[in-house]
C-alpha cells in the first residue's frame, strides 16, 4: 500500500472522528411548533406577555423565562412589548386571576385594556439539571402561545426542549451548557419560529 494511500485513509478517518465529535458537542433543541398561515403577522406590532405558568420544583422558573422571551421579542425588532408592570395593573384591572384559563372575552379585554393587538401565554415544563451517568447537565422544556385579541384566537404556539450533555462533556469531560445558557437557546429558538414565515 503507497503511503499516499495510507495518508488518504487516515484523512478520512479523521474527517469521520471529526464529523462525530463536532456534531455531539453541544446540547440539541427538539420540538414543534405551529403558525396560521392565514394571519398577517406584520399587524401584530405591539404584544403583552402575561406571567408564565410554572410546573417546576423551581419557583423563579416562569418569571426567569418570562424575562427571557421578552428580551428576544425586543431584539427581533419586529414587536414592542408591553411593560410588566402595566400587564400585572391590567390584569387587576380586568380581575383575571388565573391566565391559564383565559377565555376569548377576557383575551380581548386585555387586547383593549393593553391597547394590543397579541397576548403571549406560556408554561416552562422544565427546568434545572437532570443526570446523566456521572454528569449532570441542564435541561429546558418550554410551551409558548400567542392569541390575537380581536377573536381571542390561538395564532401561534410552539414547544422546545433543549438539554442534555453533548459528546465531549459525555465522554472527555468538557464542560456542559450552563441552566442559563440552556433556557437562553431554548427561548431564542423557539421565538424565531414566530418569525419563520
């Protein structure tokens, strides 16, 4: 076997070492996410993000991804957001205690209330570090809706989990995402699907 032939080999077979290693590095974001295609996004110019539903052990979950999707709602410079403390007024205002439940009069109530034409709704599922052998790494499982508040309607929603150790922190001992870099990807990816269209 010539030695061209040799160093052809074993090129490849770096590639292939490479390719394997690059590609388990980092945590993954899985989930889905659904879009009316029938509704003109570009009217939706201001938005109000009501407090998140929390089903975690830990209790600053919801607020934490809450503050999370309004910086990217921000940054997207498609959207103005309405401040929380007004959203926390109105929803006194409007005698809504519980916004898990909303129904379509107390969604356009806002809408007026709010002057906006959206309202975001949202759980966080999970939330913190899980095991994996002898490493823990963070995982993040967030749900996202948005109703418009003329018809009260579900225009937009979407789950993601994003978590787990890659390869290299599996098997070479680097360092995983950390909680916050974790729930900063999973809530950016799933507000660009709002913008996918």
């Amino acid at each position: 076997m010539s030695i061209l032939r040799c160093y052809q080999r074993y090129l490849v077979f770096l590639l292939f070492l490479f390719s394997i290693i690059t590609g388990g590095c980092a945590s993954t974001t899985t989930g889905t996410f659904h879009i009316n295609e029938n509704v003109d996004f570009s009217y939706i110019k201001r938005v109000a993000v009501l407090p998140f539903e929390n089903l975690t052990d830990d209790r600053s979950a919801a607020e934490v991804i809450r503050q999370l999707v309004i910086s990217e709602l921000l940054a997207s410079g498609l959207v103005d957001v309405v401040y929380t403390g007004d959203v926390m007024a109105a929803l006194k205002r409007q005698n809504i205690k519980d916004v898990t439940s909303l129904d379509t009069r107390q969604i356009r109530a806002l809408g007026k209330d709010l002057k906006v034409q959206a309202v975001i709704v949202g759980t966080v599922e999970k939330y913190g570090e899980v095991r994996m052998g002898t490493i823990t790494a963070p995982e993040v499982t967030i749900t996202l809706m948005m109703a418009e508040t003329d018809a009260g309607s579900i225009i937009w929603s979407v789950t993601k989990t994003r978590g787990g150790a890659g390869f290299m922190a599996r098997h070479f001992g680097a360092r995983p995402e950390t909680l916050s870099e974790t729930a900063l990807k999973v809530v950016r990816d799933a507000v660009q699907t709002l913008y996918a269209y």
